[in-house]
C-alpha cells in the first residue's frame, strides 16, 4: 500500500503550491501559538484556498479553548482536525469532525500494547499520529524516537518525530505506517519549506 504524506508547518500559500505540485496528500495548519510554524486564521483562510481537490487541510492544536477552534472552523476551509495536547475524546469529537491524536513517544514505549490502550481510549480517531515529542509537549521539535513495526495495528498509523530525506525510507520499512507526516525536516528556516529537500523526501517515500 502506497504510503501517504502530510507535510505540516505551512506557513505561506507559495509553500502549500509547492508542496501540493511535489504530490502531498495533506498539509498541516499550526493553530498553537507557542510554534514557531504558528499562522493565525486570515493566512491560514488564503493558504486553504489554494489548495486542490483531494489535497486534505489539517489543523493543528494542543490543549485548545473551544471557541477558538471553532472560530477557525468557522473561517478556514478544514477537513481534518488534529489534537496534540491532552484532550479527552469527549473534547475531540465535539467538533463533529474527523481527527487524529497525536501521542507524544520520548520516553515511551512503542509497542503494539501501549498503542492499543491508546486506541481503546480514543475510539473515534480516524489515525493515531505517532511524534517524537515528551507527552504533552508540541511537535514540530525535529526528534526522533525508536522505531518498531506497526504493521499489525488496525488504526492508521502516522509516523511523525525527525524525518529528513535521509531517513524516511528506513522508517517506513520499519514501522509499515499508513501515512509519514514532516515539518522541520524539510525546511531551509522553521515555517519555511525547502523545494529540494521536499522533492528529496517525497522521493525516499515512493521508493
């Protein structure tokens, strides 16, 4: 099965066309303010518009007030909703949209036990994503943690945390994951993304 790719971290509607023209399937919007990658509702609003059919628009939050998400949702084309702080699966799917959840591996084991405890508590995920951040922090940081297969999980699994061209291609292999999803790794300055290095990366997934 053909592995997916978000890239996240959009910051500007050049970067969301280059991207999209190097065959993404979904980009990521960063509604925490705290990031370095953070775009506030009227960007994130021009930078959804441009995009195409079929190129899926995720929003980003950690531990957000709920007007505020429902203020972007009310302004910015979304299709997808993702969650990296520690909302309960009451707060997620509150919103009457499909999302992910985000878990923080540093320090974790990743193993097919503790993933399953994740799945049981958030039954409605559409995927877990699975970052090399603490639990409880932001993604985003360019951390990696140690990969193991997931090949048997029957929720989607999206592998986050330290991709770069050079990797990307061994963790897939390792890990079997629905989708691969990268920020830094493909970047000249955070927020900002690098033609090479996308074309580099989106390369390494397809082969």
């Amino acid at each position: 099965m053909r592995t997916r790719v978000k890239i996240c971290g959009i910051t500007r509607c050049e970067d969301a066309q280059l991207v999209v023209d190097a065959g993404v399937d979904a980009i990521g919007l960063v509604f925490y303010d705290k990031s370095p990658r953070f775009v506030n509702a009227e960007i994130a609003a021009e930078i959804s518009q441009t995009l195409p059919v079929f190129v899926t628009c995720v929003a980003l939050f950690k531990d957000a007030d709920t007007h505020m998400v429902k203020t972007i949702l009310q302004t910015v084309d979304i299709d997808l909703l993702q969650f990296h702080g520690s909302e309960t699966v009451e707060y997620c799917e509150q919103f009457n949209r499909p999302y992910i959840k985000a878990l923080g591996m540093k320090g974790a084991a990743c193993n097919q036990q503790f993933l399953s405890a994740y799945v049981q508590k958030y039954p409605s995920a559409k995927a877990l994503l699975l970052d090399g951040h603490a639990p409880g922090e932001a993604g985003g940081t360019g951390e990696a943690f140690i990969w193991t297969s997931m090949a048997t999980m029957d929720t989607p699994i999206i592998l986050a945390g330290g991709l770069t061209p050079e990797n990307v291609n061994v963790a897939i292999k390792q890990v079997q994951p629905y989708a691969v999803d990268v920020s830094s790794g493909v970047e000249s300055s955070p927020g900002i993304k690098d033609k090479n290095k996308v074309a580099a990366f989106m390369q390494q997934v397809a082969i």
